[in-house]
C-alpha cells in the first residue's frame, strides 16, 4: 500500500507540489495515479482537491504557470502573515500542551478581522476543477476552532469536497474559519503541517513537504516503524521561487518551475522508494 501525503505551504506550496508532480510524471513516474491514498493538508488539500478533478498533471501545471488559466485569489497583506507567525511563535514558547496552543490559536482565527466566508468560499470553488469527492481514497485534515480537536474529511464525511478544502486552507487569522455542520473549523496544519502520522500503517509513503515543519521528523519516525517513507522539501531554487510571502500569486509562476525541476532531478530517488 503506497500513501502520498502532501503538505502546506500557501499558494507557494500548491504550485510547487503540482510542479514537482509533473516532474516526476515527465520522467514516467505517475506518482497520484498510482497511490493508494492520499493526504493533503492546507495546500496540499487544494492541491489533492484538484488531482480529484482527474486533468492531466500537464493541465494541473499549466493551470499554476499560465496567467490565462490562474484562478482568481485574494492575497493578503503580507504584514498581516507576517504578525500571524510571531503570535504563533511566542504561543508556542509560553504553551506546551499542543491542545491547549490549538484552543488558543482557534480563538485568533474566531477573533480575527477576515473577508467574508462566503468570498473566500467562492476562492476555493474556483481552484477546483470539479467539486466532487473522487473514488479513490482521499483524506483533508482540519482542526476545529473551537476545541482544538483535529479532523478529517473524506467521501463519507458527508461534507462537500469545497467545504473540506476550504476548512482545510483556513489559516488562522488570514482567512475565516469555515463552518461546517454548526462547528467551525480552521487550517489543518494548526496541528502539523503535514500530518503526514495519519499515513500510518502504509507500506510506503512520499511526503512533500513544502514549509518548514518541527513535526515532520517524529511523523518520518512513526512512519518508518511500519514501512519505508521518503520526505521531499524544496531545494535552494524552490525555496527562493517561494519569496517572502507564500499567499502572494506572483509566486506561482515561479514556484511551479521550480517544483518541476526539482521533480525531474529527484525521479530516480523517489522511483527507489515508489517502485520498489
């Protein structure tokens, strides 16, 4: 069983995970056609979103690089991020219990001074191609804001694929929590960026993932106790296509580039580990 897992990381995040898939696809390496599951978190929900669609990675891509096929977004004011990662920075040096730093960053998100639900809604309708759940099996992560208990959402969760990613995007402070069946949920990567523990139990699994990520070595460890996993973080030329603002869509060109020349180099090292 082969689980692909893939990470947050803003809009950033979206194109370079596309590219380097494309990447991999280039050089006969059809890595989301042929997992057994998949995990997105934040980012890497819109982007499993989109796989659900069933485009071609090259159309996936082009939709990341081609100004014509872009879907529409709103970036934020980069202080506005910029002030989000100093509270959660002094939050985490001041709370150690992670439920109790997931409560306190839930009461940011319900607090916050947003855009409307229903504007950011209709973003996230426009980054998909299609808005049904896809057969194969796909897990969204989210954190609800009120308690701070982690989520999943898959086709028997009874909630619309929009509705998961959306929850699934929402960064706190950033954008508006997503309500959903009267509770209101946040950003899965408020509990790690990738989640990528939840693929416990897969034979192999592939993580992209695209921020830095102080969770991300235990989750490798879990995974390595049962089978054999292979985590990709961007390299010097994609996290300078990243810049310093990831929600910024004038990174997504670049990003993508980036992603799929890391992806063309990387083919060998990840067909080792998929193909084995």
């Amino acid at each position: 069983m082969r689980g692909l897992v893939l990470g947050g990381g803003g809009l950033a995040g979206i194109a370079w995970q596309t590219g380097l898939l494309h990447g991999l696809a280039e050089t006969g390496l059809d890595v989301p056609g042929t997992a057994d599951h998949i995990l997105g978190t934040s980012a890497g929900s819109t982007v499993a979103g989109q796989l659900a669609s069933g485009l071609p990675l090259a159309e996936l891509y082009r939709r990341q690089t081609d100004p014509a096929r872009q879907n529409h977004e709103i970036v934020p004011p980069a202080e506005a991020l910029g002030a989000l990662f100093e509270t959660i920075e002094k939050l985490l040096a001041e709370i150690t219990d992670p439920a109790e730093l997931r409560r306190r960053i839930g009461r940011l998100a319900l607090d916050a001074d947003t855009v409307p639900a229903a504007e950011r809604h209709a973003v996230i309708a426009g980054r998909l191609p299609a808005h049904e759940w896809p057969a194969w099996p796909l897990t969204l992560t989210a954190v609800d804001a009120d308690t701070g208990e982690p989520r999943t959402f898959d086709r028997h969760s009874g909630v619309t694929l929009v509705d998961a990613v959306a929850a699934s995007c929402a960064v706190p402070g950033i954008w508006p929590p997503v309500e959903i069946d009267g509770r209101r949920y946040m950003d899965g990567g408020i509990r790690s960026s990738n989640n990528a523990d939840l693929m416990t139990g897969q034979q192999t699994v592939l993580v992209l993932a695209p921020m830095t990520d102080p969770f991300l070595a235990a989750e490798l460890q879990t995974l390595e106790a049962t089978g054999r996993v292979l985590a990709v973080t961007p390299d010097e030329d994609s996290r300078a296509a990243f810049g310093i603002n990831p929600l910024d869509t004038a990174v997504r060109t670049p990003a993508a580039e980036a992603g799929l020349a890391q992806g063309r180099r990387i083919a060998d090292q990840v067909r080792e580990l998929w193909t084995d």
